[in-house]
C-alpha cells in the first residue's frame, strides 16, 4: 500500500508541476472558493521587461510605509537572510507567531517562507490521491481562482489583516503607493491609471486609523480595486523570480556538476529518496526540484503550548485546509512546505521554528519526530516528559492523520544526522544565481 502512495504522489507532483487548468474546474458550485470570480488581471503590459515588474515587487515587498502604523512589510516577516521567514530570533524560540504593526496583536500560525510559493498551482482537489493540490497560506485560501495565481491573491492578504500590516482599506495601500518614493516605477510598468483616482483629501490621515473606509465614487472604487489587484501581481512577479526563489543551494551546484556532496551528505540524499520517504511529498527530482508537491496534510505536529493564539483560547484547534473549506474530511491538514532554506539564518545560530506553529525548533527535531512519532509515547503518560526525548505530546488535531509515510521509519541515530547534513545543503546563497536580465 505505501509504495503504491508513493507512486501517486511522485506521479502527481509531475502533473502539479505541469497543470495549468484553472481551480473552476473542479466545481460548478458558484459559491465554491475554488470558482474565479473576476477576469485575471493582467501581469504586465507585454512592453515592459520582466525586471522592471520585478523591481517594483521588491520595493513594495520592502515598504513599510503599507501598514497602518507605517513599521512592517512584507519582508519583517519574510526576510531574505532567513529564507524569507521570520528573523525574530525571540519569537521563533517561542510561540513562532509574528506580531503585527500593532504589536501586541498576534495572528496563529508562523509566517511560511515565500520563496518557491510563487511555483505553486491554482488549487484544485487530486481525486485520485483524495488531496487537495496547490493555493498559498498554510490552509490553501489563497486559492488563485479570482486572479490565476495564488502568491498574488496571498500577497495582498497581510496589508488588510487587523493582526498583520493592519491597514482598514485596500484603497491605503494604492494610495500609499502613488505618493510613494517608487511611483514612477509603477508608471513605468503598469501605466498612470493610477493617477487618475480621485482620493479624497482626508485620505492620508484616515488610513492611520483603524475602520477606516476611504469615500470613494463607484466608479474611482472600481479603479482602486484593478490597481490593489496589480500590488499582488507585481508581488508574485517578485516571489517567482530568481531573487527569492534562487535555487542557489549546494544542493543546485551539485546538480550542476559545480559541487561535492559529502559522504553524510549523499548517505543523506540517499536516504531521502528511500527508507524515509521524504520525496514522497517533498520530491527533489530533477534540477530546480521544488522540494514540495504543494499538498495537505496532517503529520500529528503537536501544539505549540507557547502559541499567541492558544494562550488566549485554550480551546484553540487549527483545522488547517479543513477549516477553510468547513470539510471534516481535511481537518487538520497544513500545507506542505518546502524544504529549501531550512537552515538560512540572519545570524549564526538564531533561532528558527519549523512547522505550522513552529513548535519544532531544529531540522534534527523534526527528523526525529518523523522517524518516532508512533514509537515513543504520549508525554502525558509518562512523570518526566521530555519533549523530543523520551516523548512526544498528542496531535493537535488527530483527524486524518497520516499514518501511512511516517510515524515509525526505523532511522537509526547516524542515519537521522545524515538526512540532516543534506537537508542543509538546500539553503540557497551556496552560489550566486545570473543577475536579473
């Protein structure tokens, strides 16, 4: 039975990889999530060069001022030296979640890196495999129907997001953009539409404040909405191209006949693609390997007792895809990350968290909750817990649980640090990709 997931997975990653059907296809319920809603907009007009969209993405992905208090961006929560994750060595030793630009205020789940998120599908459900395949955040909801493409539609969900960049309108974020330091290069890319919107004068002050609705006629409205949609295509142009998803790891040189693996390390690639099952669903075939098939599921990570969120509600599950959809059959499911930069950090030896709610806090933990997740007991049952050690604590949510591709591998100590020493060879900055053309 497990060879035969396995083969639907690999098999499926090359159809993912590949698919260009949009989600709408996959209901004819127009209330469906899935369904496209509005035309696709447009990246770009065909005149401009690549890089100039490019260049515009990078400094919205760094501007501050698209926050209500004008102090975080994109790139406080997905910074380059970590593998465009968290760089709060505090907060990823603890609860993992970001704070946002009001800072007492906390979402539920650590930031995803967006590096190789660009890559990722319109969401659609593998009926074959019983997946659903493909979106952006951690439970899929950017699913890419409205505009074809999923890192676009997430890009533009954290400026409006009372606990992340915080602003009240979308209508902010365009404004802020055309009296910004970068409108011309907006103009260059997308045109002077943008200067045609008649904002009101009290739009400046109102946007520092919370519920704030900009008073816009239907027709300016109209206008705000196509050139807010334009901010996430721009955004996705930069998360796609190779100043965020590099594919610059050891990793890469070695494909390309640049590198040495080590010994430990070609044990640990080894052991990868077989007797640990990672390229099931992390599948490192081929030059400029992902390193995810963008799927769901739900491997049994415990809670992260120091999560905001579950402080605050005790109560608090994450349902992952399950929740958005409202679909028991998917509670519990996360997306599957990729495995690229696991290891990058900002600072030597800084702390980072893995998982969903990052209660994971090195790659070697993770490997050996892998490797032990069914071998060692509950840690409620046991005196002396020592999480990792001589325990694990329960699923956060035990509803369909993997038990298939992992629990009980049979890695022994040496085998669990090899696969390490090659899961660290996929941090990109091993070489320096070609420069922007």
């Amino acid at each position: 039975m497990l060879e035969s997931i396995v083969h639907r997975r690999r098999l499926r990653t090359l159809l993912t990889l590949s698919v260009v059907a949009t989600a709408a296809a996959c209901s004819s319920d127009d209330a469906n999530p899935l369904a496209a809603t509005a035309p696709v907009q447009e990246a770009a007009p065909s005149e401009v060069a690549a890089a100039s969209i490019i260049t515009l993405g990078d400094k919205i992905f760094e501007d501050e001022n698209l926050s209500l208090k004008r102090n975080q961006s994109c790139s406080s929560c997905h910074d380059k030296a970590w593998g465009f994750t968290s760089p709060n060595t505090t907060v990823n030793a603890g609860g993992a979640v970001m704070f946002g630009s009001i800072r007492d205020r906390f979402g539920a789940r650590k930031p995803p890196s967006a590096a190789y998120a660009a890559q990722a599908p319109i969401l659609y459900f593998d009926s074959e495999d019983g997946t659903y395949v493909g979106g952006n955040f951690w439970d899929g909801r950017a699913t890419g129907a409205r505009l074809g493409n999923p890192s676009a539609e997430q890009a533009l969900g954290p400026f409006l997001n009372p606990v992340e960049q915080a602003l009240p309108d979308n209508a902010c974020v365009v404004y802020r953009i055309r009296y910004g330091a970068y409108a011309g290069i907006w103009e260059g890319v997308y045109g002077n539409s943008i200067f045609k919107i008649n904002f009101p004068p009290n739009t400046d002050r109102g946007c520092e404040s919370e519920g704030f609705t900009v008073p816009l006629s239907p027709a300016d409205r109209a206008k705000v909405d196509a050139e807010y949609d334009r901010v996430g295509i721009a955004l996705a142009s930069y998360e796609h191209s190779s100043e965020v998803s590099a594919f610059s790891s050891k990793y890469d040189a070695y494909l390309n006949g640049t590198a040495t693996l080590t010994p430990a390390e070609r044990l640990g690639m080894s052991i990868y693609e077989g007797k640990a099952n990672c390229a099931a669903c992390h599948p490192n075939a081929g030059k400029r390997a992902l390193m995810t098939d963008y799927t769901y599921d739900n491997i049994g990570t415990p809670a992260n007792p120091l999560n905001p969120e579950l402080i605050r509600n005790p109560s608090f599950k994450d349902f992952g895809i399950g929740g958005f959809f409202g679909q028991p059959s998917e509670y519990g499911k996360q997306k599957v990350p990729t495995l690229r930069n696991l290891d990058k950090r900002g600072v030597p030896g800084g702390a980072k968290a893995y998982m969903h709610n990052g209660v994971f806090k090195t790659i070697r933990q993770v490997v050996h909750f892998y490797n032990t997740r069914d071998v060692l007991p509950d840690c409620a049952t046991l005196p002396a817990p020592k999480f990792g050690e001589n325990c694990w604590p329960a699923p956060e949510l035990t509803d369909n649980l993997n038990t298939d591709e992992l629990g009980n591998l049979g890695l022994t100590p040496q085998e669990e640090g090899a696969l390490v020493a090659y899961l660290k060879t996929l941090n990109d900055g091993y070489f320096v990709p070609p420069k922007r053309r």
